[in-house]
C-alpha cells in the first residue's frame, strides 16, 4: 500500500505538501514541535503563534478547534482519498466540508468521535488507542455514502475495521522507521547532554512529521480503498 501511495503521489506531492503544510497552521497541530537552545528557538508557526496569550483569546481557539479543526480533518481526508483515487486533488476540496449540505453531518461526526474517543481513552489508553483504528474510515465512508448519518458512519467504520485494525496499524508503523536516526541522535544527545545535538535533532523530527504527512495521509487512504471500500456489511443500530 505504501508503494501504491508513492505512485499515487508521483506529480502532485509538493502540493500536497502545501496543502498539509497549510492544514497544519490552521489546525495549530505543528504548534507542539518547539524546542531551544541558549535562548534560540525552533519552532513551526501556527495560527497561534501570531496571537496575543489571553483567557479571551484561548476561549476563541477553543471553539475555533470546535467548529473549524474539527470538520477539517475530515476535508483533509477527502484531499487525500482523491490522490488515492488517482484524481486530480484540489484545495477547493477542503472547503468543501464547510458547504450547507456537509457541514452540520461531518461537525457532529467529528464532535462525536472526540468524544466517544476521549471517553474510552479516560478508562485505559489501549481502548482509546483501538477506538481510534476503529473509527478511523468514518469520514471517508461518508464521502462515499452522502446518505450516512454521523452515528450511522462511525458504525459502519467500526464494523469494517473488524479484523482489519492490525494491519492498518502495522502499516502506520512502518512509518516509525523514519525516526530510526532521529531517535539515536535525541539519545545521544540526552546521554552526552548535547544540547545542540538535540535541537537539531528536533528540528530533523520536525521536518520528517511534516513532510512525511502527505505520504502518511495518502498511504492511509489507499488502505481505506483497498481494504475498507469494498466491504458490504449492514448497520446495526
């Protein structure tokens, strides 16, 4: 699958990578890769980065995680199951979340797997962990089937993903094998207390998290049309 996403994104990966890029400001995700050394810091700016620190203003982050971030990482999906699909991705294509006729079905469908998510995860983390795998092809189930309710979409993800959490989970894995030197040289950092060896080595992190995104995201998506797509299982409410 991770070869069939390379192919995939042969001709459109540096825009892909800007439109992640872009995602990744907006979404204020890439605001946890900071690091510094002798009073110089690295970090990727994020929409918050150019906001005053506030009560008023982190209120207004709050409910702009709740009703924009949210349904954008169903759009950002969309972006790249058109990659999967060998169609032409546009940046239109994570507007479209927000028209009449999606905004209010992927809202709460992003609101309710935060939530169930997040309550499965307060009891132990592995739950929460697996609940993720399961509710993964939700949004990308509902892209496919516009007559899905939310409830309906997380149902159906978590029965298609029967069986099926393990491999993609082994496949998000593999990934780890970009980190492989980063993490020797955070070690040897942390043990000889180089501090310049670590910040550059969270600046390496960095690049990796965010220029990997695109084929993470693709590799993801080809794994929804390969193994999940085709699936015919009935709801069960």
């Amino acid at each position: 699958m991770k070869k069939i996403a390379k192919q995939r994104l042969v001709g459109v990966y540096f825009y892909s990578v800007i439109v992640w890029l872009v995602y990744e400001f907006i979404s204020d995700q890439a605001g946890v890769y900071r690091t510094e050394y002798n009073g110089v810091g690295f970090s990727v700016p994020t929409i918050s980065t150019f906001l005053p620190h506030t009560l008023l203003i982190a209120a207004i982050m709050w409910l702009f995680y709740i009703f924009i971030v949210l349904p954008l990482m169903a759009s950002i999906q969309w972006f790249f199951l058109r990659i999967a699909d060998e169609q032409r991705p546009s940046w239109r294509e994570i507007l479209e979340v927000f028209t009449k006729q999606n905004y209010t079905r992927y809202f709460v469908a992003s609101l309710l797997i935060t939530i169930f998510t997040g309550l499965w995860t307060l009891l132990f983390i592995v739950p929460g962990i697996i609940k993720t795998f399961s509710y993964s092809q939700t949004f990308r189930l509902m892209r496919d089937n516009p007559e899905l309710g939310a409830l309906d979409a997380i149902t159906l993800s978590r029965e298609r993903m029967n069986g099926a959490k393990a491999k993609l989970f082994s496949i998000q894995l593999s990934f780890v094998v970009w980190f492989i030197i980063p993490i020797v040289l955070l070690i040897t950092g942390v043990t000889t207390e180089n501090q310049a060896l670590m910040l550059i080595t969270n600046i390496i992190f960095t690049v990796i998290l965010l220029f990997i995104g695109p084929y993470f995201q693709t590799t993801s998506a080809v794994f929804y049309t390969e193994q999940i797509r085709g699936k015919h299982d009935t709801i069960k409410l």
